[in-house]
C-alpha cells in the first residue's frame, strides 16, 4: 500500500504516470467529443444531458492529471493543454470525429462499459489516492452507463438506427479493444498491485460482459480480425479528425500560455 | 400532436425535495419519450448541481387536476370556514390552568 507518490520506486511511478495519462487522456478527449453535442443533440433535454455528462469526463480527468502532476511535477494544465497532439495517449477509439448520433452512443456505451471495468479493478489499487478516486468516479460513471444502456437499447429497437448503430460499432470495435492495449511497465505494476491486473485478462472480462448484451439486441461484436489487430499502437495513433479536434480544445490555453482566470 | 413535437412526446412535472425532511415542491418539467428517460433529464435538470436529496418524477397525464372554480372558489362567504375565525387562546389558558400547567403567556416570561 502507498499513500503518496514519494513512496514509490522509480520504475512503479514512470509506469503508474502511464497508466494514468491513458485513462486520463481517454476522459477528456471523449468529454471534449461529446460536449460537440452541445446545442444539437436530438432534443433539449438531452442536449443538457449530453453536455452534463461530458463535464463529468473532463472532470474526472482533471482529477487523473492533477494526480499525475503529483508524480511528475508538471503542472496539471500544461499535461492537458500543454502536449502536441502526438503525445496524446487516448485509446485509438477516441481518435474518430463525433459523426451521427448513432455513432455516438456506440462509442460511448463501448466505452463507458470498458471505463467500468477498469474502474473496477483500479478501485482495489495498492495506490491508495488512486483506489480512492476511482471509487468516487465509479459513483458518477454509473449514472453515465444507465443513461447510455437507455439509448442503447432504444437505438437497437428502431430499423434505421440499429443499423447506423451496427456500422458504427463495426468501425470501432478495433479501436475500441485498444483500451486495454498494454501499458508500457504494466507487469512493474502488476507485480505491486498498483494495477491489480494485467489489461488482458481486464479486456477479457469487459468482451464478457457486452458481448451478449449486444447479441442479444442484433448488434455485432468484434470480429477474429477485430480480435487479432496488434494492440501496440492503440494508445499511440492518431488521426486528421483528433488533430482537429486537438486544434479546438487547445486554442485558448494556446491564446496565452501560463494565463489564469 | 397539435403543437408539432415528436408523437411520443411526453410532459413529465418534476417535485424537488432539498434535504430529507422536507416538503416534495414542485420544480418544473421536462419532456421525455419515456419514465426512464424522464429520470434521467430530471436528475440533469434539477440534481446535476447535488441540489436535490429525492426527485418525483410525474407524468403530466397521470396528474389529476382540479381547477373548477365552483367548487374551490364558490361565492358565497367562506370565511367562518377559515380556523382564523375561532380564537382558542383563551381557552387553551383556561384549559391549561386548571390542569395545573403554567399558562403560555407566563411561561414565555
């Protein structure tokens, strides 16, 4: 059990700051997707909805990367503004543009139903500020899975959005599995329980759980190909449509560096 | 439906309770396909900000609504209906003095 990041040996803490940019990284660049949402999603309500959650993922991973600042000394603003768009360690899911609402919702439940299994797992960490922050996260993500499960289901239950739906899920099943790509040092942190266990067998239990809840609505899971892809590069492509987007939420810390307000 | 929303549409009126205890008041609504859905807009609306400690969540259409003015305001006086018009003080003091209890006023002083 470590209670700060002064007890940790070297090697744990390089490999930790790594993990928690992933998770950190994956938080805010869906948060900032989704919040496109924000004045056109299909109705009011779910406009505010939609936003509001969005929120919550940009404030979860302002809470990673203040907690990664204590590991690296950097300032918690310059980790998330600060980087060019290839130092970015999102999971290869979050490199694709908000598209239709269809694609949303795929994206999100695929993901939300992944973050939940992590969060479960690190919520047991022998880095206890970290057990102790996934367990608060784990309090509001549940929220963001009911809302999603409700539009999964009802998407699925329509003709022309299960099939949007399909494509969409198709598209990003690879990218999605790139969640649990593994972390670099990650058996360092195995072996102390800071992860208290390897992305695979974490990866193996999350295709467990959606597997069937989307067979049993007629949407397609991965495929042997989906399965196969090399996971080595997931947290480190990036794309034309991430660029963009990185262009966008950077642009006003860009405006002047090292401003407060 | 006549004012040109989507055809499952439903007005859902959301009651906020502040603090356990307290009386359920009524908020505002949203508009929701569903009870599920309505849930979920009503937790956004009026308990994103942790301002609410218990939501009811009420289909406009399941609210039995009263509003005939014949029968809540009838024209003839009603004021004898009202308890202001029978002042009980007196004998409350009365009532309490001879059971042997100080009387409100003198244990107020």
């Amino acid at each position: 059990m470590s209670d700060n990041a002064a007890e940790l040996s070297a090697p744990t803490r390089d490999a930790l700051a790594q993990l928690l940019l992933g998770i950190a990284d994956d938080e805010f660049v869906i948060g900032f997707w989704d919040s496109e949402w924000t004045g056109i999603a299909p109705m009011l309500e779910e406009d505010v909805a939609t936003s509001s959650i969005s929120q919550d993922e940009i404030g979860h991973a302002r809470a990673l990367y203040e907690m990664l600042s204590e590991l690296t000394g950097q300032e918690a603003d310059e980790i998330a503004f600060g980087r060019a768009p290839d130092a970015y360690r999102h999971a290869a899911l979050m490199n694709h543009a908000r598209t239709d609402w269809a694609f949303t919702i795929a994206r999100r439940y695929l993901y939300e139903t992944a973050d939940a299994v992590r969060l479960e797992a690190l919520a047991r960490s022998s880095y206890e500020p970290l057990a102790q922050l996934t367990t608060k996260m784990r309090r509001e993500e549940r929220y963001h899975l009911m809302h999603l499960d409700a539009w999964l289901r009802r998407l699925a239950a329509d003709a022309d959005a299960s099939s949007r739906l399909a494509s969409a899920l198709r598209t990003l099943w690879s990218d999605a599995l790139a969640i649990f790509s593994p972390v670099p040092g990650e058996e360092v942190l195995v072996r102390g329980g800071e992860l208290p266990e390897p992305m695979d067998s974490l990866r193996a239990r999350w295709l467990d759980q959606v597997s069937p809840v989307l067979a049993d609505l007629g949407l397609p899971g991965p495929t042997p190909d989906d399965l196969a892809a090399s996971a080595e590069d997931g947290r480190t492509r990036r794309t034309d449509d991430f660029r963009w987007l990185h262009g966008e939420f950077t642009m006003v810390a860009a405006a002047e560096r090292g401003a407060t307000w | 439906m006549s004012d040109g929303s989507p055809p499952h549409d439903r007005v859902w009126e959301v009651f906020r309770q502040e603090a356990e205890g307290d009386p359920m008041i009524h908020s505002g609504n949203v508009r929701a396909p569903d009870e599920e859905l309505a849930m979920h807009y009503a937790r956004e609306f009026y308990g994103r900000r942790q301002e609410s400690n218990r939501l009811w969540v009420v289909a406009r259409d399941a609210i039995t609504e009263l509003d005939d003015p014949d029968l809540l305001k009838p024209p003839f006086d009603r004021s004898f209906k009202r308890p202001g018009g029978y002042l009980i003080k007196h004998k409350l003091e009365a009532a309490k003095a001879r059971a042997g209890t100080p009387a409100a006023s003198e244990a107020h002083e």
